[in-house]
C-alpha cells in the first residue's frame, strides 16, 4: 500500500512541475504577444526561464514573422512538456 502511494504522489508531482513549465511558456508567449516591457523584472524572469526551458525549440521554426516563431517554438515546447509529464505521471499511477 505504501508503495502505491508515494508513485501516486510522485506522478502528481511530476504533472504539477509539467503544467508549471508550460504556464511559464504560455505566460512569455502572452507577454510577448501584448508587447510587455522588457525592462519589467517579472517580464525578463519570465523570458529567461521561458527561454531556458525552450532551448531545444526555440529556433526550430523558421517562419517570416517574429510572433509566429516565438508561438510556435515556445508553444511546442510547452505541448511537449505538458503530454510527456504527464504520460509519465499517468505510467507511475498505474504501477
């Protein structure tokens, strides 16, 4: 019984720390789209994160305008996060 439960509480948490990474994506993608100001300290904590956590997609997308390689970068980033953690959190509550 004990063991069931800490893999249940472990998938939790790995579904939480994925839906916290892709809200980090979605926030710098909103904050990009509403030109939020850069010299904001939230604002650039935001785009650093969001900028560590998409460094493998980021400059995936070769699209002409800026807003579109930025929603599509940072967006797959945060789609991928979202469907791995929680698969993996989902595989360790059924075991």
């Amino acid at each position: 019984m004990s063991r069931y439960r800490s893999g249940n509480q472990a998938g939790r948490v790995i579904a939480v720390v994925a839906d916290v990474m892709a809200v980090i994506l979605g926030l710098w993608i909103l904050m990009y789209l509403l030109d939020a100001n850069r010299g904001n300290d939230l604002v650039q904590f935001v785009h650093d994160a969001a900028s560590w956590l998409a460094g493998w997609s980021r400059d995936l997308f070769t699209f002409d305008e800026e807003w579109a390689r930025v929603v599509a970068g940072y967006g797959l980033a945060a789609v991928v996060y979202l469907f791995v953690g929680h698969a993996i959190a989902g595989r360790m509550q059924r075991h």
